[in-house]
C-alpha cells in the first residue's frame, strides 16, 4: 500500500521493517487517516484533522531510539534505588513486600 502523507519506509531509529499499513475514516476534507506500525513497535500516524501542518505524528517511539532508552535506564535505576530503601528500611516484611509488589506495576 501506498501512503500519501508518511514517507518513512523504514523505523528511522533502528531500521525495522514495515508490519502494517492501514487508511481509515476520510475526513471531510476529503484526506484520509494513514497508519504505519513497524516491525520494532513504532507507530507513526497522519490525521488531517489535526492542525494546518498536516504532518504525520509518531503514537509510539521506537523501543530502540536513543531516547526510549534513556528514559528506561533511569526508570530501572530509580527502581533499583527505591527497592534498596525498602529493603533497609525497618518496617515490618509484610509491609515490604507490599510495596515491593506496588511498584512492579508502575
């Protein structure tokens, strides 16, 4: 499928492949929607109702950009960081293990 308004052939984080390629839901301007997923897990969307640009967005970022990364280094180090707290905190075990178990989640 051809897109009109995303250009990108290729993740241009990691150079992943395209997965899928969808158009939906004309707009009363007469453009469509586009969608692009990649192999790796980004999403890079066009929606022509969204300001006068009309450039295409990205819904989720490359897992392997320099960027994602990042952020999930320091979250894992905090992580890291807070499970150490708790575990040289003095409260009780049982309260421990519930906050050790609160945070898989976040």
């Amino acid at each position: 499928m051809e897109l009109k308004h995303i250009k990108e052939e290729k993740c241009s984080d990691c150079g992943a492949a395209i997965a899928t390629e969808i158009t939906n839901q004309k707009h009363t301007n007469g453009l469509w929607n586009e969608e692009r997923h990649f192999t790796c897990g980004k999403r890079v969307h066009f929606i022509p109702n969204y300001g006068i640009d009309y450039e295409p967005r990205i819904d989720r970022e490359c897992p392997n950009s320099k960027r994602v990364k990042a952020i999930h280094s320091k979250r894992s180090k905090l992580n890291e960081q807070i499970t150490e707290l708790i575990n040289n905190s003095k409260v009780d075990g049982d309260y421990k293990q519930r906050l050790r178990d609160g945070i898989r989640f976040i």
